[in-house]
C-alpha cells in the first residue's frame, strides 16, 4: 500500500487534535434499551447548525478518516468492519461516496449483499458475511449485511418466524467473536422519512440519468413500509450491544447524515489508541551513500 509523505507529516501533526462533539452518546441505541425509531426524527441535524458547517466538518474528517487508515494499517493488529442498513434511497452509496472518499481503496473493500447464491443458501445465513469480514489492518464496509436476514426476510415471510427470531442471539454472537478477535464493528442505520423517500424516487423518475436506479422493488416495498419499521426496531433493540452497538443516523438531510457518520467513525477510531509499530531497523545507524 502506497502512502504521501504529505499525510505521514499531517497525521504527526494531528493526533492531539482539538476536541470533538461526542455525536455518539446522542445518536447511539443504548444496549438494553429500545431503538424507539418512532421518536427519533431524521430531520434532525445533530452537531451543525447549517450545511455550510456540516460539510467543512466532513472535510476535516475525511482527512482525519485518511490519518487513521493508515495508522491502521501500518500497525495491522486489527480490522474494523462498518455496517450500513437503510430503507431504499436511505443513502447507503452516498454515504460511502462521500465519507469514504478519501480513504486508501487498497486498504478498503465494499461488499454488496444481494440476493443469496445456491450456493450460499447451502449453508448457514452467516456463512456469505464471514467471508467479507475485513482481515487486520483493513476497513470493510458492509452496503446491507447479515441484518437483511431478519429484515427482508421477516417482512416478506421467506423462513418461519422460529427461524428468522432465533437470529438476533446468533448475529449478536458472531459479532461478539469479531471484536474478540479485533474487529471493530460499527453500525449505521440511515433513518429517513416515508415522505423523503417519496420525494427522492420521483427525483429519480423525473431525472433521466438516474433512470437505471429504478426497480419495480422501489415501489413495490414502499407498500412494506410499516413492517420493515417494526423489523428495523427489533433488530436495532435485540442487537445493540457494548461490543458492536448501532448508531440511528437522521438521513433526510444528506449533508448532516454525512457529518454524523464521517464524526462516529473519526470517535471511534481514535478511541482505539493505535499506535506505529516499532522499526524493523535502527533508523539512528542507517547512512545513506
């Protein structure tokens, strides 16, 4: 993996930076508690005051994100993995677009989950995650995950109910044995609004370049929109836990989703005290001829 000189120099300068607004405690779903997804507003603009504000923090983070991946990578003894779950047009891709700009690609891979495989219906619901999981010293973002197993597949009554409720204990397990095993698992819900979707699918209708995004499924699911709700508030209260805890990102506004995530991700990776291992040669006696 190729880094600047640039950022080496910057990431020296910056690791006692000024503090920042501890948007986690507001936006977490506190293990134990419900999600209450009913009560949280995706209006809401946590942290700024304005877009101008919010988009000179995102900038300032996705330097800070850049400072951190290759801190990351260069001690190389643990991974984090980032989850991403929204209601379509939530704003998965932009997220991941914009936040995630300025991190290194070859240390940073998206994994997509569409519909299982024949051969990934062969085996557990599991089986297809393990294997994206990120290895040390490398960032994973999941766009939809193992959560779509007690989401879609609750709402559309794909397996029995006595499968699909068995699988909250099994998804808090599996991330229990990744942070075990240093995986840092960070997981965002964009949480919008029934009437934002509407008004980003006629966006999508009335814009002919982005008429490839369009599915039937865009609008067939909206009829689903009660149930998915109630499956999001489960699956958020059943699975938020200390050791991988979800985050209800307010998603209407795509300037203060990205500020709120790119600030949750700077926090919790400055949290993990990631220190440059020592040189593999005394730099004191190297003489350059």
């Amino acid at each position: 993996m190729i880094w600047s000189g640039r950022l080496l120099h910057s990431l020296s300068d910056t690791l006692d930076g000024e503090e920042i607004m501890n948007l986690r405690k507001q936006l977490i779903v506190k293990p134990g508690k419900e999600a209450g997804l009913a009560q949280r507003d995706p209006r809401a603009t946590p942290g700024v005051r304005d877009k101008d504000e919010a988009q000179e923090s995102v900038k300032k983070n996705i330097q800070r994100l850049a400072e951190l991946q290759y801190l990351l990578y260069a001690e190389s003894k643990r991974a984090v993995l980032i989850v991403i779950q929204a209601m379509d047009t939530g704003g998965k891709d932009g997220v991941i677009r914009h936040v995630m700009t300025g991190m290194n690609p070859q240390g940073c891979r998206v994994t997509s989950f569409k519909v299982p495989s024949s051969e990934e219906l062969k085996h557990d619901f599991l089986w297809r995650i393990h294997r994206e999981v990120p290895p040390a010293g490398e960032f994973g973002i999941f766009n939809r995950s193992h959560y779509e197993d007690v989401l879609v597949v609750r709402v559309h009554k794909l397996v029995p109910e006595e499968t699909w409720s068995r699988r909250y204990e099994q998804i808090n397990a599996f991330e229990r044995l990744l942070t075990q095993n240093n995986v840092t698992v960070v997981k965002f819900f964009l949480h919008i609004s029934k009437d934002e979707q509407k008004r980003r699918i006629q966006e999508r209708l009335d814009d002919p370049t982005k008429h490839w995004k369009l599915s039937s499924a865009d609008f067939k699911e909206r009829n689903y929109w009660a149930g998915y709700m109630q499956a999001y508030e489960d699956a958020l209260t059943r699975c938020s836990t200390p050791w991988a805890p979800w985050y209800v990102i307010p998603a209407n506004h795509k300037w203060s989703r990205n500020h709120s995530v790119s600030q949750i991700l700077v926090e919790t990776l400055q949290e993990l005290d990631m220190k440059f291992p020592a040189p593999a040669v005394d730099v004191k006696k190297i003489r350059l001829k």
